[in-house]
C-alpha cells in the first residue's frame, strides 16, 4: 500500500511508507504547486468520487502523487534500479500485478500505466490501481475498506476519479475555468511573474491568466466591457464639467481599471476612490496603481514608504486614488459621493439603496447588471426575487429589462426621498447600463414614482401600451389596446407585465455632451454608438443628426435641469481642436422645461413580416413611416427593431404597402399578393392567390 502525505514540514516523511519510492517535491520540474491542499473525502461510491478542501492548509502545497510524471524515464526511474531480484509496481498492488523482474516491470509500466493515461500542460496523469482512499466509517462505527478500482488523479485540485473520460471532462472544467498551473501559484503568492498586462484606452492593468472567470481569480478583467467603461468614462468627464473637484466610487474595483482610466484622464478634476471586498483585488489594484503611476492612499492615509519605493523616484506621480477595502454597502452608507458606479457580479438590487443614501444633489449613479438570466426571461423566479416584476418574453424584452432595473432603481430612491432623471439605458453584449441623475426633495421621489406602471401586452400580436394612472378599477382593461384580437379571439388574449419605467430612457442634450467629451478625449469606439443613441433619444434618422446646434449658447435639457454650455469648438479633418473650451457654468433648475418624450419600445420589422412578401430595407422603410407623419428611428436594443409612436395596425399596413411580392412554385404565371387589411379572425395578412394577368400591378408599391 503506497500513500502521500500533506505537511509543511517535508523531512518528516517516512519513506518505507511509500515503499522505496522518494518524491523530489523541490524540484520545479518535478512538482506543481496548486494553491491549496486537498483532503480526499472517504465518504465515497464506486464509481463517483467527491473531495473537501481543507480550509486551514489553504496557504499551503499540495504534494502531487507519483502516477502524474513528465516523461516516460520519469516513470520508469520509480523502479528501485539499485535492488536485485524480482519487484513490485509502484502503481499497483501485489493481487493486482505480481513482483517480477526490472524488464518486465518496465514493459508492464510503458503500456498499461503510460498509454492508458490522461495529459495536461506536459505531464501524464497515469492510470494507478493502488488502495489510495482510506477506511469508510459505516453507521455503525465500523471501519471498512473501500473498493476502488482503477482511478486517476487529478494535476490540479488531486481529486480522485474513477473513469478515463471522467477525468477528460474534468480536466476540460478547469480549462473552461482558467484553473491552471499558473493561475493557482499566481494566485496565492501574487507574483507578478504570473500575471499579464492588458492595456486599454492608454491604462496598464495586470491580471491573472484566468483573468475572465470571476468565481476562481481576484483580478477579473472582461475585455468585452470595454464600451461599457467608454460610456462611463465619458458619462463621468460631462460630469467633471459641472462641478469640480468631482468625488467618484468605483464600488467594485476588481482590477481598478475603471477608476485608473478616471484618474488617469480627468486628472484634477475627480477625486477617485476605487473599493473591493476581496483582499487579492485590493493588492492587485494597488500594483496597478504602481504600474500607472499612480500614488495610492489607503483608507485616507498614505501607503508605507516600501510601497511607494516602487514608484521611481525621477518620476512625478500622475495622480492620486484612494484604495479601500471593506463592503459596498458600508462605505457608501459612511461617505458622500459625487458620481457611483456599481458593477457587481450579477444583480446590483441589494447595493442600489445605499448609493442613493448619501449622494449628491445632481450627482449621477450608474448601474451595470450582468443577471441576464433574470432579466432576459430565462429565471422568472429570480425575476420576481430581484425585481418585482413579472414578464415574459417579447419582441422588446431588453429594452423593457432596462425599464424594469429603471423601476427598482427609482423605487430605492424614493425611499430616500429622491427622485432619478434617465441619462440613458443601454443594453449591449451580456449588460445592461443605467445611468441617473440623482434629483432630491420628495416632489421629485413622487414625480419618478408617478412614472412606474403596469405595462398590458397583447400574446397574439404582441402590441402593447402602458396602462393608464389610476387607482380606479376599470372594467375592460383590454380597451386600452390599440389592437382588436380580444374580440377575434378565444380567451384571455393580454397579460398584465410589470411594473416598469414608463418614462423616457435617454436624455439628447446629455447624450450629446458625452459625443463632444468622446471626440475630446479621443475615444474613437464608442462615438459611432453615442450617434445611434442620440438618434433614438429624438426619434429621427441618421440622416437629420447634428451633434451640436448653431446657436452660440446652447442649453441642454436634462428633465428639469438646464445646463448652459457654449458652443463646442470645430473640429478639421485630422480630428483636432481648433479652439474653446467647455464653460463651467454650474446647473440651474427649470421646472417649466420638460424634454420630449421619444415612443417606448419598438417593432421589429422581421418579426411582423408579411408572409409572401419581401420586406424593405430598414433604412429605406424609415422615411415611409416618415412621410406618413410619424416619429421614427432605429434602436440598439434590436438590429431589427424600429422605434416609432405607429400602432401595429399602422406599422404593418405601411410595411405591406412598400413590400414586394414573392413568386414561388413552378408556374410562372402565379403570383402571391396580401390583402392590405388584416384578417378578422386572425389579425394578420391574408395570401391571396391572383391570375397572371395582374402582373402590370405596381410591384415598387405593392399595390
């Protein structure tokens, strides 16, 4: 029976425990030093296995077993060469494989123990048929052996599975989860040897190798955030124009790239604290602050003397951030801040209340939820958990999750006594970003209050309409639906969703000043989608779009907040500025100003397709609806999604008059034409079968 041992202390070893076997664990190559010590549960079945880690030796090395070799030789050199006469396996028992002599034993190693194994970052993980489970406790006391056949063990977390394509699968998990060699060395002596540097937007960040899965590393860094942190970046810099100096929270600094980028950019014009839970990210953001820098004050004292000796002496500190480490929820109850960022590891309903606790008037929150399996109709359960909402799933269902985090936010603020103004909502890659303007006094909690309301959604046709304020019961609700398919039929055809945000989900005149600090600041990504955004904030096409007015003072609205500016400068042809600057006139508040409302949710164009029929481009369906006399425009949420105050009746009466018919089958004298009116009994275009003799119809007209 050969067993391994855990302990620190490795001159306590026997080695007639482990046969005539010594593992070298000094060797580098030789030996992989997960970052903890795991403890192989005895309470175990046949064919499965289950393992505990032990807390206490967390800090410690695990020693690997001798079935996991780098090479061949390596296996083989298990054989005691020095003894004479016939041996046993190392890997083996003696009932299983009998002693015999060195080239046998050999023989017997390379093609059972070697081919019959598993491989992973240069080492074998072979077959071993040893006794290495200990006793099983029965009910009664009692201690019996475990019958365990041939198993493997695991490089990286030293579980013990049975089958081969178990353990294949295994090892995929901890490739799927960045679970490597590296990672857990880096992760416990936080070695900057094991780390990676990431650059964006001109900032240095180091990070783990497993660096995108959240649940194994302190440093998580997922590069498809990046809009994300350009959105409250420039969010941040058109604050930065109102009131200076700026007091900004990064709640869930992570690598604290997001606050670097801040400090980094914005210079004396925000004061930034970046905060972390996790003792690992606070270390990690400190040696990034080091890497950009960046002078690091902790809890509002400054950093020993040996840290700030890593900052070279000839160089000037570009800044300075303060590092706390301590929960979210504390230290937004104990300070005030100017501008909040939450982005934590799903949803961010249980952090929304303490942020509005002491924020500024005017200040601004943002809010970033990564729980889209709630929000997105996948977990109705948690929906109604987190939120308080009940939804289903819909042409429009990301647009109404930001109306549904909107609600929750407004309701946290309210209750401390403060109202929000939308900035603007975006739904982009696995997120959804809320950004508020923070407006206090109770009149302002009961205005934001007034705009939460049940949304009635239609099943069959999928139109929808906010249900009217009242408190009154009223007796057909269906009658607030623009569409007929309650009468046409059978059944309850409408669902009561909600409650959501009723009001708009973008701010033009914001949105705007965040396109100017973008060019500023060079950001050149995200300009393309601020463009987009301002489109749908004023309900217009591209092509009617100017990023600033020809006044030469121009007041932006911000519902109920004005904000003078003057005229950004004129920018050439290589993208420089030519002259001004942004005034830094403080905000004033207007209580007859309120800004234009754009249409809730949209259509999709594909999604109400007439069947037989080819459909328009979107970009030249747009000026019909245009032409009509309605607001029109594209949305984010949907690439295929038209944002317009039309009805659904209207929407496709419009889209059949501009779509072509489709010819299908064999005859060429057929022709597939939809009735310009919706059927009775469904609701939807009719395919109406016409003679070959209409084929002088207007077909650019569908008529």
């Amino acid at each position: 029976m050969i067993t391994f041992y855990i302990s620190d202390d490795f001159n306590s070893f026997d080695n007639e425990d482990v046969g005539s076997v010594t593992v070298d664990l000094s060797s580098e190559a030789n030996c992989i030093q997960p970052c903890f010590n795991p403890i192989i549960s005895t309470d175990v079945q046949d064919d499965t296995f289950s393992e505990t880690l032990d807390p206490s030796a967390a800090s410690g090395t695990a020693e690997r077993h001798i079935s996991i070799q780098q090479t061949l030789i390596d296996l083989k050199n298990l054989i005691d060469i020095d003894g004479a006469g016939k041996k046993a396996c190392p890997l083996c028992p003696e009932e299983k494989f009998k002693p015999s002599y060195g080239h046998k034993l050999r023989r017997h190693l390379q093609n059972l123990h070697w081919k019959v194994s598993v491989e992973f970052e240069g080492c074998r993980m072979c077959i071993c048929h040893l006794t290495c489970r200990p006793m099983k406790t029965s009910l009664n006391g009692e201690q019996t052996p475990v019958r365990l056949g041939a198993h493997y063990h695991c490089i990286v977390c030293s579980a013990t599975i049975a089958r081969r394509t178990d353990m294949i699968s295994h090892i995929k998990r901890h490739m799927k989860n960045g679970d490597t060699e590296a990672s857990f060395t880096g992760a416990t002596s936080g070695n900057q040897s094991s780390t990676e540097v990431m650059k964006e937007v001109d900032t240095d960040v180091h990070v783990f190798p497993n660096y995108t899965t959240p649940q194994k590393t302190d440093s998580f860094f997922n590069p498809k955030m990046k809009s994300n942190r350009q959105l409250i970046f420039c969010t941040l810099a058109v604050l930065a124009q109102e009131r200076k100096p700026l007091e900004c929270l990064d709640a869930f600094g992570a690598t604290g790239i997001m606050g670097l980028q801040w400090a980094k950019h914005l210079g004396d014009a925000v004061k930034v604290t970046i905060n972390d839970f996790s003792e690992g990210s606070v270390k990690m953001i400190q040696e990034n602050c080091h890497l950009n820098r960046m002078k690091v004050l902790m809890t509002g004292k400054e950093e020993d003397e040996e840290d700030e000796d890593e900052i070279e002496e000839t160089e000037e500190p570009a800044g300075t951030i303060e590092v706390t480490q301590m929960d979210a929820n504390v230290l937004m109850h104990l300070r005030a801040f100017d501008f909040i960022h939450l982005d934590p590891f799903g949803t961010a309903v249980n952090y929304v209340g303490a942020a509005f606790r002491n924020v500024r008037n005017l200040g601004i929150v943002s809010v970033t939820s990564t729980d889209v399996s709630s929000l997105y109709c996948k977990a109705l359960n948690v929906t109604m958990r987190h939120y308080g909402c009940n939804i289903v799933r819909t042409e429009y269902y990301k647009e109404m999750a930001a109306r549904m985090i909107i609600a929750s936010v407004a309701r946290a603020a309210a209750r401390c006594n403060k109202g929000i103004e939308v900035l603007f909502a975006v739904a982009l890659e696995h997120f959804v970003l809320v950004v508020v303007r923070v407006l206090r006094g109770p009149s302002q909690a009961d205005d934001s209050l007034k705009k939460i309301r049940r949304l009635i959604h239609c099943q069959w046709c999928e139109e929808r309409v906010f249900q009217k304020e009242c408190h009154m019961v009223e007796e057909n609700t269906y009658r607030q639906l623009p569409c007929d398919c309650h009468g046409s039929m059978p059944g309850k055809t409408a669902v009561e969703l909600g409650p959501l945000w009723a009001g708009p989900l973008f701010n033009p005149g914001f949105l705007r000043r965040m396109l100017f600090e973008s060019v500023q600041h060079g950001i050149d990504d995200i300009q393309p989608l601020l463009k987009n955004l301002i489109c749908e904030s004023e309900c217009t096409t591209l092509k009617h779009y100017s990023i600033f007015g020809p006044m030469s003072h121009s007041s932006q609205e911000e519902s109920g907040v004005v904000i003078k500016t003057l005229t950004p400068p004129k920018f050439g042809s290589e993208g420089k500025r030519k002259g001004g600057n942004v005034s830094r006139n403080s905000a004033k508040r207007q209580k007859n100003d309120i800004p234009i409302e754009h249409p809730p949710f949209y259509y999709s164009i594909h999604r109400h397709s007439i069947r037989g029929m080819n459909i328009p481009k979107i970009n030249k369906f747009l000026p019909y609806l245009t032409q009509v006399g309605f607001r029109v425009s594209r949305t984010h949420f949907d690439p295929t999604g038209i944002r317009t105050d039309a009805t659904l009746a209207q929407f496709k009466t419009i889209l059949m008059k501009y779509s072509v018919p489709t010819y299908t089958g064999n005859q060429p004298g057929i022709l597939e034409h939809s009735s310009t009116e919706p059927s009775e009994s469904t609701g939807y275009f009719n395919i109406i079968p016409l003679s070959c003799d209409l084929w002088g119809l207007d077909q650019s007209s569908g008529k």
